[in-house]
C-alpha cells in the first residue's frame, strides 16, 4: 500500500512542472496574439485616420472651387472703356456698355447768281444752317462669351431731324473665331468707306460714289444676315440684305446679296505702315414692288411708273440742306435688277494715309407701258424697254496728322480709324490733342443715253402730238473737291472743318414735248458751280 502511494505522489510532483510549462506558453501565445491583434487595430486606425484627414482635405479643396466659381458667376467689374461706361462678368463672359454719337453740323452754301434761274429740283437755293446729323443712343455687349450684340438708335437725320428710327438692332455669333454671324438691322459690308464707323470718317459726309454704292442694298438700318471672315490678314463678308427699316411701305421689300473681299498686302506694324487691297459687289435680283398683286399693266403701271422702279442719286456730300436736293439725281428708272461692283485701296505710312475706289453702277432697265398714239384719239396701250444704263464714280482722299499720330488698322472691318492723340488736350500739361490736314476729289456720273431721242407719241389733238422720251437719263456728273483740317482735343471729342468746291454739269430732264412733227430732243443747261464750308462738333463714345 504504501509503496504504491509513494507511486503516485512521485508522479504528479514530475507532473507539475510539465504543466507549468504548458500553461506558461500558452499564456505567451495568446500575448502575442493580443499584441498583434493591437497592432493590428493601431494600424487600421491610423489608416482610418489617414483617409478621414484625405476626405477631409478635398472636401475642403471642393468648397474653395465651389466659392471661386461663385464668386465668378456673381461678380461684376464697372470700368471705363474708350469713354463708355461698362458693366462685365469677372470672366468677361458677359458685358454691356453704353455707347452714343453725337454729330452736330454747321453749313453755309455760296451760291452764284445762275443758281436763280434754276428749277426747284435743280437746287436754286441750297438751304444753309444746322442739322443734327446723328443723335445716337444704344448699348452693346455680349452673353455667354461668345454671343455679341448692338442696340442703336438714332434721332438725327440728313437735311431734317426724323423723331427716330433704328439704325442697329442685331445679335452676333462669335464662337467660330474669326468666323461671325450676324443677323438682324445691320450695316451689310460693302466697302472700305463703308466700314469705316461715321464716327471716325476723314470728312463730314462720305463720298458721293461710296454712298451711293452703299445705299443701293446697303447702309445702317438693312434687314439682313452677314457671315464675315475676319483673319489676320483676309477680309471677306457676304450679306443677303432687304429692305431698310426706314423705308416707305411697299408690296413686296427688295432682296439683294452684298459682298467684300479685302486683302492685307503690306503690313509692318512696328513702323505703322499698312497697304490693303480690295473688290466689292452687290446685285439685286429683286426689287420692291411698287404696286399690288404684282401686275405690270398699263392699267397699274401708266406712263413712267412701273411695277419695279429704282431711283439713284446722293447729296453733294454735305447734307445741312433742309430741302434734301440731290444736284445728281437719276429719277425713277424702271428695272429688272440693280447691280454694282468696285476695285478700292487703302494704305497708311506713320502719319500719312491715302484711300481711293472706283465703282460701276449698271441697271438692267424693265419695259414700261404707254397708250400710245396712231392719230387723233386713236390709241393702243404699247410695252417699250429702255435700254440698259451704266452710271460710274471714282475718288481719292488722303490726310496728313500733323501731330505724328497714325491712323490704326482695324482687323475687324479691314478700314482705318481715327488717331488717338499723343498728348490730350490740356492746359495744365500743355497738350494740344492731335491735328489732322486732310484732301478728297470726288465724281459721280449718272448720265446715260443722254442724248437719245428715243420717243413715243402718248398724246394727239389737231395736228400737234406730245412726245415722250423713254430712254434719256440725265442724272447729271457731279465733281467735288473738299480740304479739311481735323482736331482730335481727346480721343472721344473731335472738330471738323470742310471746304467745298462743287460743279454739277447737267441737262435738264426732257419732258413730253407737244410738236407738229418729231422734235429735237431739249438740251436746256441746269448745272451750277458753288462754295460751301461747313464745321461739324462730335462726341463719340
């Protein structure tokens, strides 16, 4: 019995340390583990930690964007701009700027004594005085960066002040680049004189061919859609024109395509030297109807007046004159089509500048229906077509600034504007603003078949019979020379002053002439030659 105690007390004193051991290794697993488990945790945290302040740093990066671009969209900078008060985003995505044209002229006419003998339509006394040229109000702008627009209004006019009428009402597609669309009341381009603004042309009135070249599909207030292409160095524009917004109600308005292609040839802008050369051209293909339904009868269309009539002439290149007297002046002329086309340059050397053009005017002429006579009170309505009339002009005119200033070149409308004085106008510095001398000679011959006889007997009583001459147009050649001197006191305010020298040959319309047998075709000299001087204050801005 004992013996066998002593067995089992010997065993379990070699058994406890074994499992002592045991225990303490399992204890050291599981702190390893537990440390692991830890480190484990540490690590996720700080993990966690990291993409938290990650989160955090671009939440804070996207409410400093988001802030930014409100500030943008809601921002508005005032400024200045060449005088004109503007309101722009603070991207300049959207702007609107006031912009107004104050022309006021002055005009005394010095008119020989054979201007008395004159017709009323001859001009026997041109009307000296004032005229409010251009009264200009309206704004420009753009939207959404690449939409532009121009609202203009104007309350003066040539000869007598109208109450008000559009000059431009149009909206701009700018988003090709150099590429626009424009659409609305605009101003087609036609040439280089016509892309010249009113506010920086060299003499009071533009020349007698440009106007009338300009005015024919042309001009401020024209309904119509232009697609220009203004590059660095090639101009080109092509309009389809209507009618204007001033016109007198028709049937049916006039349809016309108007085109102008202008080349940089020479530019060297370091030494202010600039050479262009170009061609214009316009066609109307359809003219206005000038009685209703369209019928050319001679029941609709008796004598002279017919279904589609056009008239062609300018004012002697000063309009102060409240009778509005073109001393070169086609009448109504029955037509088919209307067309024009002309060759123009126009360069600046520093301070010296030249520009010139020549134009043809052509109408292809509409038959026009006459009761004609075969003895006394017998007749029968008769077509007869006038034949086809070429008219044509020319000019050239060149300044001097006499100050150094040049005249800029302006890619937009391939033209010239006005110097920018060096020195303002100011008493306190001494600056005199900028001085300009400046020389035009123009002519515009609207004569044509002025010597035909062509006639038809539209009246017979007794042995006398009235003829009418169908084919005769005399418009009249009209030459004129003007010199002016220019003072530019700061860039929005100018003063010019023009001296005219006008000569109008013409011979006197011939009317229905009562004859016993075909007469001589009347030859009675209603041209004059006059002075005239004129001043015109401008504020543009």
């Amino acid at each position: 019995m004992s013996s066998r105690v002593t067995l089992v007390l010997s065993l379990l004193v070699a058994l406890v340390p074994s499992a002592q051991a045991a225990s303490q290794s399992d204890t050291q697993d599981l702190q390893r583990q537990i440390q692991e488990m830890q480190s484990q945790f540490d690590n996720l945290k700080k993990s966690s930690n990291d993409k938290v302040d990650e989160m955090q740093r671009k939440l804070a990066a996207f409410q400093e964007q988001y802030a930014v671009e409100k500030k943008k969209d809601t921002a508005v900078r005032v400024s200045l701009v060449n005088g004109s008060p503007t309101i722009s985003s603070d991207d300049n995505s959207f702007a609107i700027s006031l912009t107004g044209l104050m022309q006021v002229d002055y005009g005394y006419y010095m008119q020989g004594h054979r201007a008395t003998t004159l017709g009323p339509s001859y001009g026997p006394d041109l009307s000296s005085g004032t005229n409010i040229r251009r009264s200009a109000i309206g704004v420009k702008g753009k939207m959404f960066g690449n939409w532009s627009y121009l609202l203009l209004y104007n309350f003066g006019n040539s000869a007598i002040e109208t109450p008000g009428s559009i000059l431009y009402s149009y909206v701009q597609y700018d988003g090709f680049g150099p590429l626009t669309i424009r659409a609305g009341a605009i101003a087609p381009p036609s040439s280089i004189e016509d892309g010249t603004s009113p506010a920086d042309l060299m003499f009071i009135e533009r020349n007698s061919s440009s106007n009338l070249q300009r005015n024919i599909a042309g001009a401020e207030g024209r309904a119509g859609v232009t697609v220009a292409y203004a590059g660095d160095r090639l101009f080109a524009a092509l309009s389809y024109s209507g009618g204007k917004v001033q016109d007198s109600a028709v049937f049916d308005e006039q349809m016309a395509v108007v085109g102008r292609l202008s080349y940089l040839a020479y530019a060297d802008q370091e030494r202010d030297q600039h050479l262009i050369v170009g061609g214009n051209f316009l066609h109307v293909f359809k003219l206005p109807d000038m009685v209703a339904g369209g019928q050319d009868t001679q029941q609709t269309t008796p004598g002279g007046t017919a279904l589609h009539c056009f008239t062609l002439g300018d004012f002697p290149e000063l309009t102060v004159d409240s009778t509005a007297t073109k001393l070169v002046n086609t009448g109504s002329l029955s037509a088919n089509h209307v067309t024009s086309a002309g060759m123009e340059t126009a360069g600046n050397w520093k301070n010296f500048y030249v520009q010139s053009a020549y134009y043809l005017y052509q109408v292809d002429r509409a038959p026009i229906a006459y009761n004609v006579y075969t003895a006394p009170s017998t007749y029968a309505a008769q077509t007869v077509r006038p034949g086809n009339n070429d008219f044509h002009g020319w000019y050239v005119q060149a300044s001097w600034v006499l100050t150094g200033e040049s005249k800029p070149f302006i890619k937009a409308t391939s033209a010239f504007g006005n110097p920018k004085p060096f020195h303002p106008l100011s008493l306190k510095d001494g600056g005199w603003g900028a001085w300009e001398l400046a020389a035009r000679y123009s002519t515009l011959n609207l004569n044509s078949h002025e010597n035909s006889a062509d006639a038809v007997v539209t009246g017979w009583s007794g042995s006398q019979k009235t003829y009418t001459f169908y084919n005769t147009v005399r418009g009249g050649n009209q030459r004129i020379a003007t010199v002016g001197l220019n003072w530019y006191p700061v860039s929005t305010i100018r003063l010019l002053f023009n001296y005219l020298y006008v000569e109008s040959d013409r011979t006197q319309v011939p009317g229905p002439v009562v004859s016993a047998s075909t007469p001589d075709l009347p030859a009675v000299a209603v041209g004059q030659s006059y002075s005239a001087a004129a001043i015109r204050l401008q504020v543009a801005f």
